[in-house]
C-alpha cells in the first residue's frame, strides 16, 4: 500500500504538477501514436514543452507588476485583509499527501469516466487548477466532516473532482463553440461559472458581429489603442500612477527599491506597466507555440486511446481570439472590486484584499465570452460580473474556510466559492457520517448526463444521416440514369 501511495504521489507532484511535463508527455505520447518520424516526435514535444515555459514566464512576469499593484492599491485604500487563527501553509503541511492523492486517482477516474462515455469528449489538463480545486475540495471536505481518515478523504474528494474535471468543459462548450467553432479543444478553467453567467446575461444587449471588440473602430488619434500590447501599457501604467499618488511614500519606495534602490517610485510604476504589457505579449506567444503542437499531436489520443476526445485547456489559449475584450474584462472587473472594497469597508461587512491576478484572468475569461455573445457591451458585463462574484465570494467564503485555509477565499475563482457552497449545503442533509454521499451523488449526475448527451447525440447523428440520405436521392432522382438518352422528335426511340 505504502508503494502504491508513493507512486501516486510522485506522479502528483511530479508529472500533474508540473504543466510543461503534463503537455509535453502528452504531446509525445500523440506523436507516438500518430507513428511520427523520431526527429518530428521530438521536436514536437519540446516545442510543446517549451511553450508552456514561455506561458508561464509570461506569467510570472506580469503577475509580478499585478502584485506590486496589489500592495499599493492596498495602502492607497487604506485596508488589510482579516486575520485568521489557520493559515493556507498550514492546511498544505497537514494535508499535503491528501491533496496529491486526490489529483492522481480523480485524473485516472476522469479518463476512464471519458473513455467509457464518449459524450464526455473533453480531456481535463489544466495542470495547477487540478491541485487548486483538488485543495479546495479536501479543505471542504474537511470541513463538513472533522475527523475523516486519509483513505476517506482521497476517494471521496477524488470521485468529486473527477465529476468536476468531466462536467466543466461541457457546460463550457456551447460558448467554446461561438470561440472556436472547429471545436479543437475545451475550456478548463475555474472561471467558468462567471463566463456562463455572463453568456445568458450579455445576449440581449448587443451583438458580436456589430460590436466585437476587435472591430471597434476608433478616432484616427486614438488608433493606437487597437494594438493589444500599446494598450495594455498606458492602461497598467496610469492605474499604478494613479495608485502610487494615493499610496504611502515608504510603501512604494520599499517596493520600487526591491526593483532597483535607486529608481524613482514614478519611474518604477511606469516599468511595471511595460513590464506587465510585455508579459502578455510572451504569454500569448507561449499559448500560440505550444498549442500549434498539442493539438494535432492529441489526435493520437483521439484515434486510438480515447476515440473523438479532445483536450481541455487553460484560459490563456483563447485569449488570442479577442485580446481587446480580455483588457477590458480586466479593467471593468478591477473597476467593480475596488467599487465593492469601499462599500463594504464603509458599511463594516468585510476587507476586501484585491486578488488582481483573479480579476485578469476571471474577469478577461468572462469578457471574451461576452464579447462573442454581445461584442463590447458583453466583455463589459463579463468585467462587471465577475467583479462582484469574486468580490462577493470573498466576503462570503473567508469564514467558510476559516477552521482550515482561509486564505482560498483570497486566491479563489468563482467556481471554487461555487464548489465550497455546494459541499457546504449538503452538510445538514448528509451529515459527516454519510461523506460518502458527495462522490457517488457527483459520479452518478455525472453519468446521468453523459448518458442523456449521448443519447441526444445519437438522436442527432440519426436525423442528419437521414436528412443526407433524404437530399441524396432527391439529387439521383433528378439525374438521368447511366445508359440512357432522350429521344428527340422524328429519330425514333431506338434503331433496328
């Protein structure tokens, strides 16, 4: 048992865990399938492998400018988060081992669950939310029932995520499809219930093709603001100007001194406009390079281990389609937390911590569906509400979490207060002693509604095959059969 467990573990920590060797393994596996020749099998998957280093240093070095903002919006504003007696360091120390086995028995659970089911399509392979959601999931588990065993914890907390992991890219799909209509990959972020909402929300107050955001046309003067990367720097680089006035002096010298001792505070908010701007730039370009090789190399997953599967990705490979609209979610979402911030400080509800890396990818998520739903007024909607959810759930869910990690409710995306809710409303009805309930509930809806896809599917695969079958011989209809003429008048029908 203690080998078995070791193994999970390793593979949690050391493959699930680390994204560019989930991709590239995956990548080399395709290939392999595909029977690629050696040197195309190997470029393909470091290619593959390499574009998701360059993603996340894109990453890293944009959300570096977003923490140095947050610090300073913060002072500016005048708030503190609430102290906690538990800290997430702490929850990650006790339960460490419970979380990795979580995420390697969901993830085999989740490809066994697709390969029986066909309607289940998508691949789940957003490598650092399966460990975020799997901690969630566990940090409530642990919360409805105190005292659970390891063993409890690992296969009810995996037959939930499992379900998650499966159902996701699904309710996702039908927005997916207006974003990519060829249907190459899924959407796999927690973002999702935001971009759902925003999606019903946004249809009636616009339409893409007379408001995308890609084709808003602008004053000649202000042209400049169509490239992403020039609109992205003057956009960081006035909010940080803006939040340096406000903010103490010591405050933001210290942090413009871990730049460089010697740089003006004015200059160092300046840099971290660029900077962020620049990071974008490289996370777009990774997004772009390494999904120009998972994809046609998971068509070897698709033909041969998990036939018609496709696979489901991070937010960042759509932001290519409409970077405008991800600019102007981030912009309207930090726009209505800020709003929310001294509402609630004013009314003495909550302090609220601005979780500005969240509010660009929720809310640049959710503005990108929009913007396919109702062009520029939905990327607005989409800012509009994920602001108020991450808001909201923040105020609600900190005490939620506050026996275990309170600081999830800081980090979290909509679909992890989502999630903390839902196993928090079961609690009165199944009480800690029925914990078993939470996976065989979520394995069965599961099922239940592939099988009803499946079916639906089948159904429509049926009518379109009759439908061509029905055009097909209205055309051999009209057709003269092979062999034959028409008779023309005064030549008779045939010769003797």
């Amino acid at each position: 048992m203690d080998i078995i467990k070791d193994i999970l573990t390793f593979l949690a920590d050391n493959v699930f865990g680390q994204v560019p060797i989930l991709i590239g393994l995956i990548t080399l596996v395709g290939l392999l399938l595909q029977r690629k020749r050696f040197e195309d099998t190997l470029a393909g998957a470091l290619r593959a492998t390499i574009g998701v280093v360059i993603l996340f240093i894109g990453v890293e070095i944009f959300t570096g400018g977003l923490s140095s903002f947050q610090a300073v919006l913060a002072d500016a504003m005048g708030t503190t988060p609430p102290k906690a007696d538990h800290t997430l360091n702490e929850f990650l120390n006790q339960q460490g081992g419970t979380i990795a086995l979580v995420i390697t028995v969901a993830f085999l659970l989740h490809v066994a669950i697709v390969r029986l089911f066909p309607a289940a399509r998508y691949l789940y392979l957003t490598g650092h939310l399966m460990f975020w959601i799997s901690t969630v999931v566990v940090a409530s588990l642990v919360t409805i029932a105190p005292g659970s065993d390891q063993l409890t914890l690992v296969l009810c907390g995996a037959g939930f995520v499992a379900a998650y992991w499966t159902l996701q890219p699904l309710w996702m799909r039908p927005l997916m499809r207006r974003v990519m209509p060829d249907d190459r990959f899924g959407f796999a972020h927690t973002s999702s219930i935001a971009a759902l909402v925003t999606g019903y929300v946004a249809r009636p107050f616009g339409d893409r093709e007379k408001h995308d955001t890609e084709k808003v046309k602008l004053p000649r003067q202000l042209s400049f603001f169509k490239d992403v990367n020039v609109s992205t720097a003057l956009v960081i680089s006035v909010i940080m100007l803006v939040a340096v006035a406000f903010a103490d002096d010591q405050v933001v010298g210290t942090l413009a001194a871990e730049m460089d001792p010697k740089l003006s505070p004015w200059v160092w908010a300046l840099l971290i406009g660029l900077r962020f701007a620049g990071g974008i730039a490289i996370l777009l370009f990774g997004v772009r390079m390494f999904l120009a090789e998972i994809v046609p190399a998971f068509k070897g997953f698709s033909d041969k281990v998990i036939p018609g599967t496709r696979p489901a990705l991070d937010a960042p490979t759509v932001f290519p389609v409409a970077p405008t609209a991800v600019m102007m979610g981030f912009v309207s979402s930090t726009i209505v937390f800020l709003a929310c911030l001294g509402i609630f400080a004013a009314a003495g509800w909550f302090t609220l911590a601005p979780p500005m890396i969240m509010l660009f990818f929720v809310g640049g998520a959710a503005a990108l569906f929009g913007n396919v739903v109702a062009g520029w007024r939905g990327a607005i909607i989409g800012g509009v509400i994920s602001g108020l959810m991450l808001a909201i759930g923040q105020a609600l869910t900190w005490s939620l979490f506050d026996k275990t990690a309170p600081e999830l409710a800081t980090l979290a995306d909509p679909d992890w207060y989502a999630i903390a809710w839902l196993l928090k409303a079961v609690d009165p009805i199944i009480g800690g002693a029925s914990i078993w309930a939470v996976p065989v509930v979520a394995l069965v809806i599961t099922a239940g509604t592939l099988l009803l896809l499946g079916r639906r599917e089948a159904r429509a695969a049926a009518a379109k095959a009759e439908q061509e079958a029905e055009v097909g011989a209205e055309e051999g209809a009209e057709k003269p059969e092979e062999g034959t003429q028409d008779a023309k008048p005064g030549t008779g029908g045939d010769r003797t």
